[in-house]
C-alpha cells in the first residue's frame, strides 16, 4: 500500500480524487488551518518572534500589576511608533484584556503588538481555549463592559483558537503610515 501526503494536491489524485472538486480555496483554507496548528508552539512565558521592526512582544507575570505594566508598554511602543494619538484607546483596550485574561484564566499570557498597512493589532495571548462571554452588566456593576468596549472602540476584534490556548485580538486604524 502506498503512503499518501495528507494536504498535498497530489494526494487528492492518486486517492482518485479530483482536485478540482475540493477546490484552491478548500486547499487554501486547510493549509491555513494545519500550518497554524502544525506551527512551533513558543511558550508564553517568553517574547514572540520579533519579525520586523512593526512587531513587538512581551510575556506578563500573573500579577495584580500586569495590567498596569501592559498599558505603559503599549503607550510606549506606539510612542516609538509615531502613533500616539491611538495611544489612549489602545490603552484602555489592552487593559481590558489583560484584565479579563488574569480574571478569567490560568497560566502565563503575552502581549502582542503588530503595525500593518496602517492598522494596528494588539493581541493577549493566553492558554484558556474557552472564548470570551458577553454578559449584560448592570448599572452598577464595577464590571462586565469589556466586550461592548471592544464594540465601540476598535474597528475589528475577535478570539482565535491556537495550539496553547487562545488569543484576543483588538485592530485599529492608524494614519498611513510605513509599517508593512
């Protein structure tokens, strides 16, 4: 019996399989999801891969003062950035998740932040799978806003599954700039 490549068009045609019928964008979206999943897990506890100068990471302590620590190096990287006017939303935005990632789940958790194409993306990487949960708060509740913040303030956000846990990520327009 021959051994087969899963995930390779030439393994579609000699299963006697057309890869027409499966399609480039069955293909393109399989191979997105395997080689996201399939990729070198780094460890929370230590910075992410710093592939340009656009990128920057760091990993946060779970600590009461994380938050704070996550808000000063936002500010300061899109200082150096040129980007201080989105400072203030980032800020309050990354507040927010880290703040519910140590509220809500265990083990280490790490701050992303990637300028592209005049967007910024800020991601709080952590090792609970579970998404996040909206909740109606009431007037009074000294929490429980943190979603309906990401829905007023960011211009896309969401969750995604990785292969440690999940991330929360928050984008946000920035002027043109260079960051490619």
């Amino acid at each position: 019996m021959a051994v087969q490549a899963v995930g390779c068009p030439t393994a579609f045609r000699r299963a006697g399989r057309s890869t027409r019928a499966a399609g480039p964008t069955w293909f393109a979206r399989q191979w997105a999801l395997w080689s996201r999943m399939l990729a070198p897990l780094r460890p929370l506890d230590a910075p992410r891969g710093r592939a340009t100068v656009w990128d920057a990471s760091w990993p946060l302590r779970r600590e009461l003062t994380s938050a704070g620590r996550a808000r000063h190096l936002v500010t300061g990287q899109l200082s150096d950035w040129d980007l201080g006017d989105l400072a203030d939303t980032a800020e309050l935005l990354v507040s927010e998740l880290v703040t519910n990632a140590l509220r809500h789940t265990r083990g280490p958790l790490r701050l992303n932040l990637r300028l592209r194409h005049s967007r910024l993306l800020c991601e709080v990487e952590d090792t609970e799978s579970a998404g996040p949960a909206r909740s109606v708060a009431d007037a009074d509740a000294e929490g429980g806003r943190g979603i309906e913040l990401l829905d007023l303030l960011a211009d896309a956000w969401g969750s995604t599954r990785t292969g440690t846990g999940k991330t929360m990520w928050f984008e946000l327009r920035a002027e043109d700039r260079l960051g490619d």
